[in-house]
C-alpha cells in the first residue's frame, strides 16, 4: 500500500530555475553534446571575487584535503588574487583587518569598493554595552535567561522607531501569551553602528544616545559605519555578544525597527516550538534545536541593477542565493545561533545580511522555515486597517511609529469574531 500510495501521490518537483550544462549540441539527435571544455578545470580565474575567497576557505576546511598538504594544495589562481597579506591572513586569523589588494577594483561601485575593502575586518569595539542584560536580578545567568531575545536593528537617529518599540511590541520584561496566557521573560536590545560626523555628514547625536541609553539600558553599539552594506556586522557581531552575555536565551528575533511584530502571538507560536522540542528530544537525545523561521525565499539571483541599493556586481558574486529568509524578523533558537556565530566564521562576508546568515545556515546542512505569519512584504493594501486581518500575522513590514502604537491598541483585544 505504501508503495501504491507513493507511486499516486509523486508529482515531479517543479523547478524554476533549470542547470543547463554548457557544451555543443550537434543538430543531428544521434550525437550526444559534448563539453566545450574539460569539466575538471574548474576555471576559479573566471569566477566572481567573492566566490573565489570562499572556495580558498572552503578548501582550507575541507576536512578531506586538510591536513599536512593544504599548502600544495592551494592553486595559482588564489596566489594571484590574494595579497600576500591576504595570505598570511587567510592561514592564521581573520581578525586581522588587512584590505586585500584586489584586481579592477576602481570598477565597483562606491558602497561595493568600501565593502571590498573591509570585508576582512569582523571585529569592532563596543562604545555601548548592556552586560548585565540577561542577568539583571541575580548573578546566574540561568535564572534569568530570556525566553525570547529580541534584537533589532536600528540607526543612531532612529530615536522614535525605538521608543515605540519599547512601548508596544518590544517592551522588555515578562510578556503574556496570547492565547495559552503562558508568557514568557522577554528582552530587548537595539543593534546600532555609529553615525557621526566621522562616518559621514550625520549630525552628533551622541549625548543624545547617552541619555537615551542611562533611560533604557537597551543599546548595543560598535564602533563600525552604520551602511546598509555593514549591516551583516550586527548580526556577526550580536552572536559574540549573545554568546558572551547571554548565552541561556532560548529564542532569538532578529528584526528591523520598522515592523510590526504580536510578541504574544509569536511567544504562543515558540512555547509550541519547545514543547515540540522537548519530546522530540526525549526520543531522539537530540539537543540541537534547530528552529529557523521567517518568510523563505528560494531560488532568489543576485540584483543585477546598478540603480538599486541591492546591486551585486557580476564580478563579485555569481551564482543563485540558497534560500534565506526576508530580513524584516526571522526568529530562530538560541543554540542555533551560537552555532551559527561559529560556522560564521568560515563564510566570507556577505554585504546583504539575510542572504548571508542563508548562507551560514546552508554551511550547518540547515535551511529556513517558512511561516505563513511572517509578511515581510506587507498585507494586501485593502486590509491593512482592518484589525481580524492580522489574527494569523506574527510580524508585518512596514509600520511607522504612530501606526506602530495604533496597531498596538487596536490589536490589543482582537473581537471575538474574528
Ligand atoms: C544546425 O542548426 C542550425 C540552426 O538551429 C542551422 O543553422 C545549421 O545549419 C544546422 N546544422 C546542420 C549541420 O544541420
Ligand atoms: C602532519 O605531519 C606531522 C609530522 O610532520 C604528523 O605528526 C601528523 O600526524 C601529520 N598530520 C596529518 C593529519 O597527517
Ligand atoms: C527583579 O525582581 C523583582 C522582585 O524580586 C521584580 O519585581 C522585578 O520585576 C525584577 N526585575 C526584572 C528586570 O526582572
Ligand atoms: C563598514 O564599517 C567600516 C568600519 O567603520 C568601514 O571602514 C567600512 O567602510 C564600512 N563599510 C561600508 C560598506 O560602508
Ligand atoms: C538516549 O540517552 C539515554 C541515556 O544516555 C540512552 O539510554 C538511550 O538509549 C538514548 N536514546 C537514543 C535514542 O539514543
């Protein structure tokens, strides 16, 4: 029966995008195609930049071809692309900030060459730091883990996104569920860079941040640009802080400060997630809990528009994206995270932030969840007002602050009816 079942129910997967393998096809049908080329050379010269450096640290860690031989092994195309500092860089750190000396670099555009040329550099001092975050009322951090982190990302100015987060959606403390009652300790951080007169023509809002930081105690800062190109450095730079600082919290959100998320909503969803999990891990002795969810792209190409803010050059990256999850909020499991912070550690840096934590999460043989709920790309026009139109959303992109604080009241007590 399981096999008639499973011979009726097989459809072909669809495809959307298909591999065409590039050779000769002789018009006559007796003749198969044959290469142009032999299929052994795997031409790393013609490739793009970014997938070059990571073939480099691909094969460094390739567990097969490690051992007493990788110098040998490494080819002539990387000796030619890398810098000599690159080089050394490559065998004994990545902290180190060298600028790799790469060819035609002068033909990128501005915000890809400052990219390029910081690419290298993952480490950045905190101006602002919150240690005590997760353990604010004894000295364990277990007694005090957060069942749900929320981190967002924000800029220095973006004072008022903030302050109505922390009056609706993201206030910190213990947050009810909606429906189960049962709650759960939530806390929340912004993730910021700095915006100052040093990094471009930005007014000094320091003293301001200060103030707003003795008020709240909810600001991390580094002391990187804050450019939408730098934004993956919050997310690298948040999973050492996670691992540092609070390394028992058992849920991360990873959003933007310009959406909407029902935290009830979303702590019902993740107490079901651990339950599930618990059992899960009764039978399995599994610890790992891999939970990654958000609204899943696939088979996403690069933007080839040099008008747009996305645009990655031919000459940096090709290939399709693995599937990632739209960055307006992606929520996933503490322990993946740190998992994450590690394998990080191989993959080059991405300039988009949600395509690279796909990236890092294809590394640990994991993909994203999808989740209906997550509407990175917004309710359909008509029912936006319309308050039962949100009883399945768990976060919605975008809200400005008045609409933030509107939508929190009429979401409130969502009528019966609904
Ligand atoms: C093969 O096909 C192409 C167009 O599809 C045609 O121009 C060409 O003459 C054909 N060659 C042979 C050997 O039939
Ligand atoms: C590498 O070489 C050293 C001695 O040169 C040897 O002790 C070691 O076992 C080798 N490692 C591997 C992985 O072959
Ligand atoms: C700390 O504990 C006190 C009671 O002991 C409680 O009222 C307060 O809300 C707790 N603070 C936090 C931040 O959890
Ligand atoms: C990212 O930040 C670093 C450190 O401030 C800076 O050197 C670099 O230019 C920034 N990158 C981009 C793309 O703005
Ligand atoms: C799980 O661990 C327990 C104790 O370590 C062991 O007895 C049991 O066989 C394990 N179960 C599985 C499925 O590995």
């Amino acid at each position: 029966m399981v096999s008639i079942f499973v011979t009726i129910s097989y459809s072909p997967p669809k495809i959307t995008i298909h591999y065409v393998a590039p050779g000769i096809s002789a018009n006559s049908s007796a003749m198969a195609s044959y290469p142009l080329r032999p299929f052994w050379n795997l031409r790393l010269e013609d490739s793009a930049l970014w997938n070059q450096m990571q073939h480099a640290w691909d094969r460094q860690h390739n567990p097969i071809l490690r051992g007493n031989t990788t110098g040998m092994m490494r080819m002539n195309s990387e000796a030619k692309l890398l810098s000599e500092t690159e080089e050394e860089c490559l065998s004994d750190c990545m902290a180190k900030c060298s600028v790799p000396r790469v060819h035609g670099l002068d033909s990128y555009p501005d915000q890809m060459k400052a990219f390029i040329r910081s690419m290298h550099c993952r480490e950045y001092p905190l101006l602002i730091n919150q240690p005590s975050l997760c353990r604010k009322n004894s000295s364990s951090f277990i007694l005090d883990s957060p069942m749900l982190i929320m981190a967002i990302k924000s800029q220095v100015g973006n004072f008022e996104n903030r302050q109505a987060i922390r009056e609706t959606w993201g206030r910190s403390g213990l947050v009810r569920g909606e429906s189960t009652k049962k709650g759960g300790l939530v806390r929340t951080v912004f993730l910021l860079g700095r915006q100052d007169s040093s990094t471009g023509p930005h007014p000094d809002l320091k003293n301001l941040l200060e103030l707003e930081n003795q008020k709240y105690q909810d600001i991390l800062q580094w002391d990187f640009r804050d450019t939408f190109f730098n934004l993956t450095l919050k997310d690298l730079l948040f999973w050492h802080w996670l691992e540092q600082y609070c390394p028992h919290a058992i849920f991360v959100f990873k959003g933007d400060d310009d959406v909407f998320v029902r935290t009830g909503a979303l702590l019902d969803y993740l107490h079901m997630q651990w339950e599930e999990h618990i059992l899960w891990r009764a039978y399995t002795n599994e610890t790992h809990m891999n939970l990654f969810v958000g609204e899943v792209i696939n088979n996403a190409m690069p933007n080839r528009e040099p008008s747009t803010k996305y645009y990655i050059p031919d000459s940096f990256y090709q290939g399709v994206y693995p599937p990632y999850a739209g960055g307006g909020g992606v929520v996933y499991s503490g322990s993946l995270a740190l998992r994450l912070k590690k394998v990080s550690e191989r993959v080059r840096l991405f300039p988009i932030d949600d395509v690279y934590l796909g990236m890092c999460l294809y590394r640990l043989g994991l993909s994203p969840s999808h989740h209906p709920g997550f509407l990175t790309f917004d309710l359909p026009e008509a029912d936006r007002s319309k308050p039962c139109a949100y009883k399945s959303v768990l976060l919605v992109h975008r809200r400005t602050p008045n609409e933030m604080l509107m939508l929190w009241k009429r979401l409130r007590n969502l009528p019966g009816h609904c």
